[in-house]
C-alpha cells in the first residue's frame, strides 16, 4: 500500500519517516518529495508498505501525530 504523508516538518529525512512507520510493519520504500531546483523538502512524501493491515495500523496510530514538531 502507498501512503501519502502530508505536512512534513521540511527538516525530516527519509530515515526519520522510514523509523516511525516501521513501528507497525515492514516498510519496502520511502521517499520524501524535495523541490528539483533548490533540494527543500516540499513538506510530503509516500510509504510503500506491503501489508495492507500493517498499513492500515500505522495510518490509524500516526494520524495527526508529531514527528519533528509538526502533525503529520
């Protein structure tokens, strides 16, 4: 399953983001969207997770949770 991560701290790496949605499953990709141009982090990004439950659980519990001092 593909999930798109919606306002990302532009401070937070793909490491940082892999790590928390890892807490609920295997995570096989993770990318956060920066601008061509300048390299910022233009504040989403996308979990690819295999599991459809596991998935599912980590949208459930990560919803509106900080990571980097910003609800995601």
């Amino acid at each position: 399953m593909n999930i798109y991560v919606g306002n990302l701290s532009f401070d937070v790496s793909e490491e940082e983001l892999q790590r928390a949605f890892e807490a609920f499953g295997k995570v096989s990709s993770v990318t956060v969207v920066k601008d061509k141009y300048s390299g910022q982090s233009r504040g989403f990004g996308f979990v690819e997770m295999p599991d459809r439950s596991e998935a599912q659980a980590a949208i459930e519990n990560l919803n509106g949770k900080e990571l980097l001092s910003r609800p995601m």
